[in-house]
C-alpha cells in the first residue's frame, strides 16, 4: 500500500488573509494510524479534504504512492473516486431505503464483483464490526453507533488502500467512543490500512494513533509517536496543547519568586536561554527526593477526585500549579504543602517557545 506524501501544501480560501493549511511538509506510511489533532480551525479537516481530493491545492503537491494526485506545478488532478480512498466524515450518510447489507453491498455492486464474491464480503465486513444482527435492518432502526459501524463497514467492504476519517465518533456516547476506538484500532491492526483520522480529541488521538500530527494556525507544528508528543513537545503550543489537566507553565524572566527555581535550574545543568519550564502535573511530587526541585510551599486550594485518582490545585501568588496523583491526598485546601518537580520532568522553553534540550 503507497504512503501519502504532502509538500510544500496550502490552502487559501481567500485571497488575503491567513491560509487554512500553510507550507505543509507530512508524510503518512503505509499502514500508520495518523491522527491529525489540533484546536478548532487550525486546518486538520481542510487536509484530509484535500488528500481526499474535495478542495483543490492553492500551492504544494500530493502524492499517493508514486502517483502525483494533485499538484499545482504540472496541473495534475486525480478526482476523489479515482484516488482509492475511503471517507467516513462526521454525518455518515448512509442510504437510508436499503438494509444494512444492501447499503454495505452498495459499493461492491458498482465494482461489478461477482455476487458469490460479493456476499462473501458483506457477511465478512459484518462479523468483524459485529453487525450480523442488524443485517436486515433500515437505518433508521439503528442508533447512531451501529449506524457508524455500517458506515465503516461499506468502507471497509470495498477494501479502501487508505481509510480518511473526520471525527467520526463525535457524535457516540462515551461508552460507545471507547468501544469505537478498540474497533478502530483493531480493524487497523487486522486490515493493515492506513488511516488518516482527524480529532480535536488529544485522549482519542493519543489512545489511537500510532503518529500524531500536531497542528496550529494551518502550520504543522510537531509529527511523532504519541507517548514522543506528550513527553517531549518541541515547544510551548505543542506541550499545552496535550495534556489534562494541563501542563504546569512557569515563567522563569519577570517573575522575582521564581529566582530560586531559576538558579537552581541553571546551577545544576549548562542551560542559556531558558525563559519558562513546563511540569506536567504528574511529575510535581510531594515527598522529597534527593533529586527533587523545590518549587516552594503552595496553599492547596482544591481536590478534584477522578476515581483512582485526584487532581490537587495549589497556588502561590497568581501562580496556579496542577499536581496529580494516584496517592490519596492527606493535606486539606488551605494547608502549605511543599511542592517539588522531578527532575526528569522539566520542559525547559525559550523566548520563541522552542523546546530546549537538556
Ligand atoms: P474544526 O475542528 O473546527 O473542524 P479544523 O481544524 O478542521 O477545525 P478547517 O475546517 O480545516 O479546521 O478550517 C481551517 C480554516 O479554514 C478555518 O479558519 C476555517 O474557518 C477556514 N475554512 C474552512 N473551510 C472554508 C471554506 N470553505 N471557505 C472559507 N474558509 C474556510
């Protein structure tokens, strides 16, 4: 199965004005489950849209495979239904006067496949999403998650090289999501297709993904493996960005009660330019280590019980520090309570925002 290669890719929706998607270099390999995650607007749905080939390129090129599918420099312009690809998009339109089958038959039917060959598909593609039950039944009969389940399977059915979705389970119950993604990831797992997913969702990107792609104001800002993203974001947007509750952000230059920190920081490791740290709540400790970083004492101000776990919300000053754990608190809101960073922990950022390496 080709990768998919993005260069150089923009898109402009107007002519002045900020592009959607801006200078994109991103290459999906084959078989890699890529979740495309960014706040709201920053351009994750206009990419897929344009790999898809639903929205023409304003500059760059694509391609699938050896394949150039859309390119502004030779004027190539594969459409949409010669590109191979599967789309699921947030309404899954499915036909809404045929069953189930007919509906996941639908596209074989156009491919002119043989009925023997054709049925073997249909009940295949149905007892791997576990729809069997509802063969017989219209859309409308189904909720919403054996709806998206169909919807995937007449995708699947066609055997697509490469699968695009766009929040496909933004419209499930909670339960329903996480049943979803197991399937998502296991129908990867088993198919070997490459996807393309797209969530606003860090917890589904990180719980799915075997890449993430972080984007922000149409720019590509960080591409890696999950656990890569969360424990070493290459710069502040990317480190608050994931993470809930979210990272701890301590401004190091303009802020007199962080003169301590500061020099320690500086006094143990060689490091110029740093101008705020980022600690993830669970990297802040309560007990010191030998190792420990002394933030100071903070005023507990709340406890927020997550079942199996609790999130401490101390302050100092204006400073807000976020601390979690699996430990039952022992200190009460009110209480001054030492807090301390694991050395491991510290995400040290420049004037620019740029990670630095320690
Ligand atoms: P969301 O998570 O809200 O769906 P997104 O990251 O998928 O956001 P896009 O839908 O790709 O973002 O939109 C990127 C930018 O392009 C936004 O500023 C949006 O307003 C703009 N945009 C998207 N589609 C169009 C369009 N057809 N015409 C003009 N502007 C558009």
């Amino acid at each position: 199965m080709p990768d998919i290669t993005l260069t150089h890719v923009t898109k402009n929706y107007v002519s002045h004005g900020q592009p959607a998607v801006d200078d994109l270099n991103l290459t999906i390999a084959n078989g890699e489950f890529m979740c495309l995650l960014g706040p709201s607007g920053c351009g994750k749905t206009t990419t897929l849209r344009m790999i898809a080939g639903l929205e023409h390129l304003s500059d760059g090129e694509i391609r699938i495979g050896d394949r150039v599918v859309d390119s502004l420099g030779s004027g190539t312009f594969v459409p949409p239904e010669q590109r191979r690809l599967g789309l699921v998009f947030q309404s899954y339109a499915l036909w809404p006067h045929m069953t189930v089958e007919r509906n996941i038959d639908f596209g074989l039917r156009l491919r002119k496949l043989p009925e023997t060959e054709r049925r073997a598909k249909v009940n295949d593609v149905m007892e791997k999403l576990r729809i069997r039950d509802y063969a017989k039944r219209y859309p409308a009969q189904l909720s919403g998650g054996q709806q998206q389940r169909v919807a995937l399977a007449r995708m699947l059915a066609v055997s697509p090289e490469i699968l695009l979705l766009d929040e496909p389970l933004s419209n499930l119950d909670a339960t329903l999501r996480l049943e979803m993604r197991a399937e998502l990831r296991r129908l990867h797992d088993e198919f070997g297709t490459t996807i393309v997913f797209v969530t606003h969702d860090q917890w589904e990107a990180m719980t799915l993904a075997t890449t993430i792609a972080v984007m922000s104001g149409g720019r590509l800002q960080q591409v890696g493996a999950p656990d890569d993203i969360y424990s070493r974001p290459v710069n502040r947007f990317v480190a608050e960005f994931i993470g809930n509750p979210p990272i701890n952000m301590i401004e190091l230059g303009g802020n007199p009660s962080r003169g301590g920190l500061a020099s320690r920081l500086f006094s143990d490791r060689p490091i110029s330019g740093a101008t705020a740290v980022g600690i993830r709540p669970e990297e802040i400790t309560l007990t010191s280590r030998v190792d420990a970083v002394p933030l100071g004492a903070f005023r507990l101000e709340s406890i927020m019980p997550t079942g199996g776990s609790w999130i401490m919300e101390f302050s100092l000053g204006a400073e807000r520090l976020f601390h979690a754990t699996h430990l039952r608190p022992t200190a009460k809101p009110g209480d001054m309570v030492e807090c301390f960073a694991m050395p491991e922990g510290l995400h040290l950022f420049d004037a620019e925002g740029r990670r630095i390496e320690a």
